[in-house]
C-alpha cells in the first residue's frame, strides 16, 4: 500500500511538519510531565481536552526555583518529560528599557547574565534527568517576530533582542548535549512554520514574555472606553488549536525517533520520473532538445540522498534501464552533480524484476523489508514491491510530497548521531567486500584470512559513552536478538545501579571497521539478552563474545553455572542456536522461551581466528 498523500491540502500543520507517512507501529504514551511557565499551563489544559488517553502532570516553574524532590507520579511512570524555561525570568525585566540596549556594553551584560541564569534553570529543571535518566524535551525559545533594534543598521547586532534570543537558542542546543537522554524541540521553527502573526504575543505583550495572543476579560466592557476594543480575533486570528496540536505532535515525533519506533535504515530510489524527470532512454537524447529541466524536486532530491547519508541511512539505487547506458549518461543528467553514482551503497539497473532487485538489496544491506522505504513514481511498480514485500514502505507518486516525507518524518531521524551510525555505509561496502572473498574460499581459509578482532568493554556506569550505541543497537535489532526486549534510558541506568553489566563488542576485520556491532545485559551469572548486528553475522563473533562472558563470571564467582533464555520471536531465527553452538544444554521450555545451562565444568572455547581485547 503506497503511503504517499492524495491531496497535499488536506494535509494539517502537524501531520505537515512531522509527516506520518511511514509509520506502521503505534508507540502508546500513557503519561508526560510538563514543567514549565504560563504558556506549559496553557499546553497542560490543552492536552487534557484533546488527548484524554494521557496522563498529565504540570509542575510550575518561574523564575530559578527548584522542582519537588519527587514529581506528583512515581518517575518510572513517565514516558517522557517536556520542559519550557521562561524566557522572561532568563533575559529579565532589564530589556524592556530599550534606549539603554543602545550601549553595546549593556546589552552585552544581558546576555552574559542571561546564559549563566539559563544554565542554572536548566540544570534545576532537569533535576529527574539527572538522578533518574527521565526522557526529557526542552523547548527552546521562541524568537520575537521583528526586530527590536533602535535603527536599521543595528538589527541583528547585540543590541538586538531576537539576536539575543538566537544566541539563548543556540547556547541551550549545546548545553543539552552535554546531558544524557535529553533533546532540544524547535519550538521556535514550528511557530515560524504556523506563521508568528497567528500564535506570538509580541504585538501585544512585552517580547519577552513569548506566550500566546489572547484577550483580557476586563476589555471584554468591564471597563467603560470612548470606543470600545473589538474581539481580538477581528484584528489579529489566534490559531491557538492548531498550535497546541502541532506541539504535541512534534513531542509524538520526537519520542517516537528516540525510542525508534518504524526506523528507517534505507531507502531505495527508482531513477527515471523519481531521481529526474522524464525517462532517460526517450527525454535525454542529444538529437531531442530541449531536455527536461533539473531545476526544482530534482535537486531537492539530489541533497535529500546525501542528508539520508549523514544520518547513517543507507541509499541505493533499483532502476529498469540499461545500466552501462545510465553510467555513460549520468554526468550529462544530473547537472549540477550534486550526486553520483558511487554515492549509493548498491545500484541494481538492469530488467530485472524490482522485487528481485529490492531483495538482493536487503540481502547486502542485511536489514529487512520493514526498514525500507521504496520511492518510485510508477503505482504499478509500487503495487508490485508491496505485494512481494507487504512491510515495505513504498512513496514517490508526487514528487512534491517526497523530499518532505524522507527528511521530515520522525522514523528517518535519529535522536543522536553514533560513530557506527554515521560510519554505516563504509561499513556496508566493506562487508559487500567481504562477501565476495567469502565466495571464492572455503569456510576455514575464510575465516582464517579475516585478521578479526573483538574488543570488549564492560559497562558497569551510565556515563561511559558507548551506552548510547548501545541503546541504539538494542533497539533497532530483530534478527539477532534473544528476548526482543526494547530498553528506555531509564531502564538501563536502573539495570547498571543494580549490579547488572552491559558488554559491548566492536569488531575490525582486513575489510572494514564495523563499529558497535554487539550488547550483552549480564546479571550476576545470567546472560540476560544477546543483541548483535548481523553485518557480522557468521564470523564466529557471537561465540567469542559468549566465551569472553562466561570467563568473565567465572573470574568474578568462581566455577559457577551460567544460564542464558532464547525467546521465539518471529524475526529471531538467525540467534536460536547461538548457545547450542556454544556449549551449553538446553534445561526447559515455558511458553516460547528457551533456558540453557553451561554446566560449572565446561568452557566455551575461543574461536582461533579471532583475537579478543578486553577494553580498560
């Protein structure tokens, strides 16, 4: 079934700015706590009426107080908090005599003053992030709609408000990053987007209280005037409504990226009428001119492969055309070359069926359909992918819908960029590389000719940076994955201060660096869940990892027995006989879930063509 949108005027300003397009699973959130001024109050009684399935919790906060040791709920039963620091109580009362903003000196200690008292309100208001690792979204701050500088020359100088209020914003994107679970929501492009004539108060209101318009009751003729005031909304339309929706769904979007929820690990484009118009064979004929233009959707296509790319989202290539044709003519095509060829991590142009194509594809990719997503302009081509792959998301009909689909959607986002992630498609190329050599050897002088090392490291705090990875990894794996168990922040960070380890494994070969490939949850002498990524699947990775494990318990309690579980789950298959393989006998079944023991006097050997390195 094609996602793409049928009428582009139905669209509303939330599914607009955070497009559903490819989401398939819903991800309940059942309650939020907010925290923040006036205008989270106004959010607070919004979101009760509009979304009555969620809880809601509303702390306020003004000024630079400090939050209740505890919130009104236990905080494991937040999903997620969000947070809105006034921008009043952090620029202070001082802007409103603009004349003095005219000394650069003044305006100067504004700021100054405004960046430590924002850290400080910061650092109190995410106080649950802190002790408890809460999911935390801060707002950031809305931008007055016009300059407030005295004279033309000096507008978006230091004298400026919105200049200070820019550099709020970009100071607070920083300072987020250095805290663990917790993101930035532009909240300021959102109302931007909606048009700040219809939400912002600064035509009213002082700019910086950078709340919503709205009408006092007393001058609704509580107070006698020569002329009375109009409803506000004949002069200046509040879309208040429209607004709060669109919050909401950038926090639902949001949280559905960080928790990765449908992500999308690549997407595969057609080229004819997709990556340009026309068809290459008829509209680009040197005897047929004018050709096509290239101006337009096309090059907005042409940067979308590459901003895909840098998110670590891999992008190919399945085209019905003559491929030496298509590389002889590319460079007269795609002009300016924004793109080429060797930018896409597999290329399938041939007659084959596109099927055929899309299965060789993930087959390389080692990914499943479900994490496809499919452009093409032709709906019988669609319909084709669709019937074979029934998971895969397929869009293209309107190219006018597509470069927002592929950029704006939360399941093409990705809450923080890892190393692997962003390393994945020269991880991908080397392992293409791999297969090749693995074909003209037999199993042992494969594996021989390797030169692979693992190396280990024992997570055991919170603060050691691979636990982000880590997160990521468990997250997105199907395949090789023993309890399909999804984490939150906050469960793992419970997990670690109760005396569980997390083992993670990064893998080199003579091919390629492969990253993070592997997570190990180990509790006393229990192999909770085993999740790694099957670019390494068939190196004897798993069983190094497992060996290394068991010594480690053994190291720590003596010759104790170590247990492990193996849930049957739909996608699982590739991992059901990683502790058969390993050693280990099978004690019983209950309902689905495999238990096995490696008894006190048995070991796990080391495969010989892997070195392991135990990281300090």
């Amino acid at each position: 079934m094609s996602t793409t949108t049928k009428n582009n005027t139905s669209l509303t300003s939330p599914h607009f700015l955070f497009p559903t397009d490819l989401e398939r699973t819903e991800r309940k959130i059942n309650r939020i706590l907010l925290v923040g001024s006036c205008l989270t109050s106004l959010y607070l009684e919004a979101f009760k009426g509009y979304y009555p399935d969620i809880d809601f919790d509303y702390i306020p906060y003004n000024f630079v107080s400090i939050l209740p040791k505890t919130p009104p709920a236990p905080v494991d039963q937040y999903d997620l908090q969000y947070v809105q620091i006034p921008l009043r109580t952090v620029l202070s009362d001082r802007v409103v005599e603009g004349f003095q903003l005219n000394d650069p000196a003044f305006a100067e200690s504004i700021l100054h003053d405004a960046l430590n008292t924002l850290d400080v309100m910061l650092d109190a208001a995410l106080l649950y992030n802190r002790e408890h690792g809460l999911l935390t979204f801060v707002s950031n701050f809305i931008v007055p709609q016009m300059a407030t500088a005295s004279s033309l020359l000096s507008q978006g100088t230091e004298t400026d408000i919105t200049y200070m209020v820019r550099c709020l914003n970009m100071h607070l994107a920083r300072k987020i990053s250095s805290y663990k679970n917790a993101y930035v929501l532009d909240v300021d492009s959102v109302v931007s987007s909606l048009g700040k004539r219809y939400v912002l108060d600064d035509v009213i209101y002082f700019h910086t209280h950078g709340g919503l318009s709205f009408q006092d009751w007393d001058d609704f003729g509580a107070i006698e005037r020569n002329e009375p005031i109009p409803e506000l909304e004949t002069i200046y339309p509040i879309h208040r409504e429209e607004f709060v929706k669109t919050i909401f769904r950038q926090i639902v979007a949001a949280y559905r990226t960080v928790h990765q929820v449908d992500q999308v690990k690549a997407v595969i484009f057609d080229l004819d009428n997709t990556l340009w118009r026309g068809q290459i064979a008829e509209h680009y004929r040197p005897e047929v001119q004018p050709w096509p233009r290239t101006d337009g959707w096309p090059v907005g296509l042409w940067e979308t492969v590459h901003t895909l790319r840098a998110r670590g989202i891999l992008v190919a290539i399945c085209s019905k055309n003559d491929e030496a044709y298509v590389r002889e003519r590319w460079d007269d095509i795609i002009n300016p070359q924004f793109i080429k060829l060797e930018d896409f991590a597999s290329v399938k142009i041939n007659w084959a069926p596109k099927p055929e194509n899309i299965a060789a594809i993930c087959q390389e990719f080692n990914i499943k359909p479900k994490s496809v997503v499919f452009v093409d302009d032709n709906p019988v081509e669609r319909a084709s992918v669709n019937t074979a792959f029934p998971e895969i998301r397929t869009i293209g009909g309107n190219p006018y819908l597509t470069r927002r689909i592929l950029l704006w959607s939360p399941e093409t986002q990705v809450a923080r960029l890892t190393q692997e992630s962003a390393q994945r498609e020269t991880m991908i190329r080397g392992q293409i590389a791999r297969e090749e050599t693995r074909a003209s050897l037999n199993r042992e002088e494969f594996l021989a000719s390797l030169e692979c090392t693992v190396s280990l490291t024992y997570i055991t705090d919170a603060e050691q940076p691979e636990l982000a990875r880590a997160l990521e990894l468990t997250n997105k794996t199907n395949q090789f994955n023993t309890s399909g168990t999804r984490w939150t922040f906050q469960e793992l960070t419970r997990f670690l201060s109760e005396g569980g380890e997390i083992i993670v494994a990064t893998v080199q070969d003579k091919f390629t660096s492969y990253g993070l490939v592997s997570v190990l949850y180990l509790r006393n002498n229990e192999i909770v869940q085993f999740v790694m990524s099957c670019r390494v699947l068939g190196m004897e990775v798993e069983k190094s990892i497992v060996a290394d494990v068991v010594s480690h318990v053994r190291e720590k309690q003596g010759d104790v027995r170590v247990t492990a579980s193996i849930h049957d789950l739909p996608d699982n298959t590739p991992c059901r006989n990683i502790y058969k393989d390993c050693g280990f006998r099978e004690d019983w079944v209950s309902e689905k879930i495999h238990y096995y023991i490696l008894d006190e006097t048995k070991e796990v050997e080391f495969p010989s063509h892997i070195e392991v390195i135990e990281e300090v």
